[in-house]
C-alpha cells in the first residue's frame, strides 16, 4: 500500500522556503535548457517550412550552400531546357536562373552582418509563393529595384521602404516589402538577375530552381542535372535542400546541451541536499509510518514521489519562465551560407514537455539516494531521535 | 572562532559537500562561459603585431574580390611596409569531407610576421616551390602530415581543387589555414573560372613600426574611394570583432545563461546556510545568552557560508583551469575552436562572484536567526 501524494505536497508546503529556493533552482535549469532547444527549434522550423515539394533546386555539386555555390552560365542554360518543367501563368517554363551575393550591411541596433540579395529569373517569385508583397511593388528589372522582407528590412540600416541602399558605385532603391512568414526567404532581399549580375560583374549564377510537372518528373528532373555532363549539379527537392541546412543550427545545439547538462549536474546535487534535509527532519514522522504498516518500499516510493514533484515543479516554473520568449525574433550568422539568417524563438509544447522531463531527470537522480536512506531507518531509532 | 566556523560547516558533511559541489559545478560553468565569450572577440589571436596588420576589402561585400593591380597602389601610399594578397580558398580534405579555408597568399610575405614563425629552411623550400603550402603545426599533429607530403585541397565555392606538396609549418595563434601560393591559386582560376583571374578577396596590409595604422587604413579607404571597386580596410583585429559581431545576439545569450547560472548558485546556498541556520536556532539562542553579540553570530554564519561556497567556488575554478589546460580544445574540437585561454582576470572575477555570492546567501538566513528572540528560540525542539 503506498502513502497518499496528499502527504508529500503538504510536506513540500510546510517547507515553504526550502522547496521554493529548490523549485526555482531547478526551474532556471530547465529554463536555458528550454530556451536553448527554442533557438534550435526556430532555425530548424524556418529550415523545414521552406519549399514547395514539386520544386526542384539545383547548386555546384560540393557546394554547401546557395551562397557558396558557383554554376557557370553554359549548364545553367542547359538546364533550363530540360524536359518536364511545369508551365507557369504565362505559359513559359517555371524555371529560374538566380544569383546569390552577400553585401555587409549594418544591423539597425549595432554592429553589422552579410545580408543575402537574391537575383531571381521571370518565374522566380511564382516558384515561391510564400512571399506575398506587404508594401510598395515589386522591384522591375533594369531598374535595380530591391524588395526587402519585412524581417531584414526592420532589423538594417537602408533597407526600409524608400530607402537607398549603396553596393559601391551602384545605388539601388527600395520599392517594396515582402513577408515570406517564416521561411529562409524571410531573411532575404530580392532583386532580378540581371541587375545583380550587371551590378557585381557575375556572369556566373548560384543555383537553378524549377516546378516539375509532377513526381515522376521530378525524379528525372533530378537525376537529369546530375548525370548529365554539361551540368553535374547537386539538385534536390527544395525542402529537401532546405532541411540539409538545419545544420547550420548544429554548433547552438551541442553548446545548449553541453550547459544544459553541466547545469542539471548542479541543480541535482542542489535536490539531493533538500530531499536530505527533508528525511533527516522527519525521522520519526517515518518511524510513525511505518509503525503504521507502510512497507519500507512504500516509503521509499513516498520519498521518490516528493524529489519528482519538487522537480517536475521546478521543470513546469523554468517553462513558464521561457514562454515569453516564444516568436521573439532574433538573427545569427548562418556559417555555411556566410549571412544573416532570422528566425523566431519556437517553444513548442513537445519542448516545454522535454523540459520537465529533464527536471524530473534531477529528481530522480536527487531523490533516489535520500529516499533509500529514509526506507533504512530503523523505526524504533527513528522514534527515540529527537 | 575560525576554527568553530570550520566545525560548524564540517557538521553535516553531504551537505556541506552537496553544496559545495553544486557551486563548483556553476562556477567551472561561469568561468567556461566568460572564456567562451572572450574567445568568441578572437582576442586571443591579439598582439603588438597583430595591430600593424591591416585587412583591405572590397566594401561592398567579401564577394566582390579586388583586382590585383590595387597591390602597386597600396604599397606605394605613405606608412605601408608589405602587401600581400589575401584570398580565402574554402575547401575540404579528402574523405571524410574535412571542411577549411587555406589562405592564398604572397611567398615573399608569409613567414615574416614575428607572431608566425617560421624555421628559415623550410621557408626557403617554400618560396622556391609555387605549388607548397605552409602548414600550421596543430594541423600537421590533427592529420598526421609529415613535410614533403602530397595532399589536395578540393573547391567547395572555386571550381578547382589545390595540390601542394608541404614544405614548412610555422607557429602562432592562428592555427586553422595552410598558406598557399597565390600565383598558383591564380593560375587555377585562369583555367576553370576566367572570370575570377587576377583578383584576390583582400590585401593584407603591414604598416611600418610608428606609424598609426588607423591612419594607413583611412588613407587606404580615401585613395581607392573612387576607384572602380571602394574598399574597406579595417586592422586584423576589428575583421575578427566583424565576425564576432555577425554572430549577433550569442554573446548576449551566453550573458544571460550566465547571469540564470549565477542565480541559480545563490539560491542553492541560500537554502543551504537556511537549513543550517534552522536547525541552530537553540544553539544560537544559547551563544546569545553566554555573551556573543548579534554582529559576531552573524559574521559567524557568513563565515561558515564563505567556507562552503568560497571552497567549492575555488574548487570549480582551478578545474576549470586544469581542465582546459590539459585537454587540448583545438583537438576535441576538431579545430573549430583554436584557442580557450582562461585568463586571470576571468579567474579573479570568478572567485569575488564565488565570494560575493557567499555573503548574499548567508545573511538573510542569518539575519533571520539572530533576530529570533532568546526565549522563542530556546524553546524552539526541531
């Protein structure tokens, strides 16, 4: 039979100060771990909700980002003539030769970053219609026109709508804003291929992007760029291509977890010196309880139980502690793209769950050995204690 | 009265060493964190030198190479000593793909920076053979490269891979890039990528002993400010800080993990001197009967505190230290992270936030009991 949960909260109760100061060490815990894996979640999020599954993007083979990534302008026309592209509004190929160039711009706040432009192709902008125009127009090529996503345009310098922005001799007008929700091309400034080509003397372009027809289509389509000599591109399905960049969150992850753990290991030694308290005070409460007939499994149970909730408590405060943070927007470099990516702090509800499990991790861990203690005592010695 | 602090802390040992424990474990973190955030500024890769090296770019971005004719201009301007190209060649080694950079850059210029030494017959072999390369040593140890080995670097942005014998390896803070030839980068590029041919990413600049090397850099700025490309030139130091600050808000992060850890830590120690203070309070009603001012129990239970804390605060610092000077970061790391000095100051700091925290924990709970009056506390069973 085991002793009702009733008893360990009004334990935890009578013991105001000490189960406070414990609930909220471990809370703060489990609040970086939380935060830590929000941040990973965010980058990961906008990575994954990226991509139409029809489309198809293609970059130099070996190259680890669209950025990074240099396809001379004979395969690029070679791929635009490949068999199985879908048709678009205006009847033409749904396909887009684009260039990428990075230009360092200074953030609104301080310090700078390398802001992405994207040069896209006619059919561009249909291949991604998660960007819808917020403000202003759409830029028009020949013009060198920029639209900015409403992300880059909030957080730098000469990027807002009306604003000029200056790449050396070249001095480009922003026309428009567009919001892209919260995918890469959030974190992106559009403008045509032509212009960005003629502005920074690239006859060169980064990758290629496509709409197939429809599935079978697409596998040729890609087994087409690569096999084919004139082009050996690296091409997948775009989301595909977008989750490979979720690596780009790697180094935040390990880092998390490395202080999230390093932490644990505190607060659990921190749990550990409660639950001790707590048995040593109550040796002859436990000596009643088992003059009463609770086996010493039942005790140790109780003991167990307690650590648990003293942790789960502190798992479900640290939580609530980093909720604030959810949809903060925030921006870091993306080292395999080389620029700035933005995304918002994710805390989900499979995080906040993971949360209190890594708090009831360190009450298990900080309860197990008082609790053992607890069920050894001898009830006849625990009476006599004072 | 030091020895009855000591006695009283020794009183209940797992607590004592809970406590301290658990401060020791935040504080190895505290001192990680400051040490990751300093490295994070590169200011480990600062020196004397290091200010005379000027980095001279394209302004508008990093992608914009300049062309090579700047390199006459640029040594011909008042107060510059050397000039040599700078380009970037991102590339991975063999399989498994092992991502880095080598540095294409002058023969005449690598080896002699003072902060990069290089033993003189292995630069000469360098110098005389365009298609070496310069490796630094913690390189050599991570791939077990021996001098005269042949090995390959393949292009993941250029379309072409370097092959290069190496002939020398040189010390230093920077401890990441292989120096190559940059007349041999530059005839790989007028074979597979015309377009790139005889423009390099950035110049490096070194200006003569006294002068202000700010000065160079605006000079340099002003001088090409109508130029066909404009550049930016800014000392090696402040094109680390660039990074840094393209990271964003991390270190702001990692401050705020910081400031949770160090929170975390006083609430474990409060309830520790609380706990230690509860199951006094007869003894301490007793010490104030036989005499003993309020102002000496409290400096009593701080004391205990700082013992406590101060110990485990120590013992998390100097581990900290030790565990970073045994392991070598740059090799569990796989060279991602070259440095992580834990520098004094970082270590002072910590042991006066280990010492601060002590007295903080200590004194509500103290305050608390000695307040209580005699009588209460006298009768007090628990």
């Amino acid at each position: 039979m085991f002793i009702p949960l009733k008893y360990n909260l009004r334990n935890l109760a009578v013991r105001r100060t000490s189960t406070m100061l414990t609930v909220f060490g471990i809370g703060v815990s489990v609040a970086v771990f939380v935060a830590t894996m929000a941040l990973v979640e965010g980058i990961r999020q906008t990575f994954v909700t990226t991509g139409d599954p029809l489309n198809v993007l293609a970059i130099r083979d070996g190259a680890q980002s669209e950025t990074g990534s240099i396809i001379e302008p004979g395969a690029a026309l070679a791929a635009r003539t490949l068999p199985g592209i879908a048709t678009g509004t205006d009847g033409r190929p749904l396909v887009s030769l684009e260039r990428m160039v990075y230009v360092n711009q200074e953030r609104r706040t301080s310090g700078s970053s390398n802001v992405v432009i994207r040069g896209l192709d006619d059919g561009g902008r249909e291949l991604r219609p998660a960007a819808r125009l917020v403000a202003g127009r759409w830029y028009t090529p020949g013009r060198r026109e920029l639209t900015v996503s409403r992300t880059i345009a909030a957080r730098f310098r000469n990027c807002a709508l009306g604003e000029e922005l200056v790449t050396g001799k070249v001095r480009w007008s922003v026309v428009g804003i567009f919001d892209a929700g919260r995918t890469a091309y959030a974190s992106e400034i559009w403008t045509s291929a032509g212009d960005l080509g003629s502005a920074f003397h690239r006859t060169v372009y980064s990758d290629v992007m496509m709409r197939a027809a429809d599935a079978d289509a697409q596998r040729e389509l890609i087994a087409q760029l690569a096999a084919d000599p004139r082009m050996r591109l690296d091409a997948r399905t775009e989301p595909a291509f977008y989750a490979t960049q979720t690596k780009a969150s790697t180094p935040v992850q390990i880092l998390g977890n490395v202080i999230a753990v390093v932490m644990a290991v505190g607060s659990a030694f921190a749990a550990m010196n409660t639950m001790y308290a707590a048995v040593a005070s109550r040796g002859r409460e436990v000596a009643v309880l088992r003059a009463l007939g609770f086996s010493r499994a039942a005790i140790a149970v109780s003991f167990v139980t307690e650590a648990l909730l003293l942790a789960v408590g502190g798992g479900v405060v640290g939580g609530i502690g980093v909720l604030p943070l959810n949809g903060v927007t925030t921006g870091t470099t993306n080292w395999m793209a080389f620029s700035e990516m933005t995304f918002h702090f994710a805390v989900t509800p499979a995080l906040f769950a993971q949360g209190v499990a890594f708090a009831a991790v360190m009450g298990l861990v900080g309860g197990i050995l008082p609790a053992l203690r607890a069920s050894r005592m001898s009830p006849a010695q625990a009476m006599r204690a004072l | 009265m030091v020895k009855l602090i000591l006695k009283n802390a020794l009183r209940n040992r797992r607590r004592t060493i809970l406590t301290a424990l658990s401060v020791a474990v935040s504080l190895f973190l505290l001192v990680s964190l400051r040490t990751m955030i300093i490295e994070l500024r590169g200011q480990s890769l600062m020196s004397e030198q290091s200010a005379r090296r000027l980095i001279t770019r394209s302004s508008v971005s990093l992608q914009l190479p300049l062309p090579l004719a700047y390199k006459e201009r640029l040594r011909r301007l008042e107060g510059v000593e050397t000039v040599s190209e700078y380009q970037w060649f991102p590339c991975y080694y063999q399989q498994p793909r092992e991502p880095m950079i080598t540095i294409a850059a002058d023969p005449g210029f690598a080896g002699t920076d003072p902060d990069y030494p290089v033993p003189p017959d292995e630069l000469a072999a360098f110098r005389a053979d365009p298609t070496s390369a310069l490796v630094p040593v913690k390189m050599m140890q991570r791939f077990g490269w021996k001098l005269g080995d042949r090995v390959t670097f393949s292009g993941t942005v250029l379309p072409f891979d370097l092959a290069v014998t190496i002939r020398g390896t040189f010390t230093g803070p920077a401890q990441n890039a292989p120096i190559t030839h940059f007349s041999y980068f530059n005839e790989l590029a007028r074979r597979a990528m015309p377009s790139r041919v005889d423009r390099t990413m950035a110049f490096l600049v070194r200006t003569r002993p006294g002068v202000s090397p700010a000065e160079v850099g605006r000079d340099i700025d002003a001088a090409f400010a109508n130029a066909e490309a404009p550049t930016l030139t800014e000392s090696e130091k402040d094109f680390t800080l660039g990074f840094a600050s393209m990271l964003g808000n991390v270190a702001l992060f990692i401050s705020v993990i910081a400031a949770a850890v160090v929170f975390a830590i006083v609430l474990v120690a409060t309830n520790t001197m609380s706990m230690a203070v509860r199951e006094r309070t007869h003894e301490i009603a007793v010490l104030k009967t036989i005499g003993f001012r309020p102002a000496q129990i409290v400096a009593m239970i701080v004391g205990e505190s700082l013992a406590i804390s101060g110990g485990g605060g120590l013992l998390g610092v100097i581990g900290a230290k030790a565990f970073f000077t045994t392991f070598d970061i740059y090799q569990l790391t796989s060279g991602i992270v070259q440095h992580f000095n834990v520098t004094p100051e970082t270590i002072g700091l910590a042991l006066a936030l280990a010492v601060g925290m002590a007295v903080v924990s200590a004194i509500i709970p103290a305050v608390r009991g000695v307040l209580r009056p005699i009588a209460a506390g006298l009768r007090d069973v628990t």
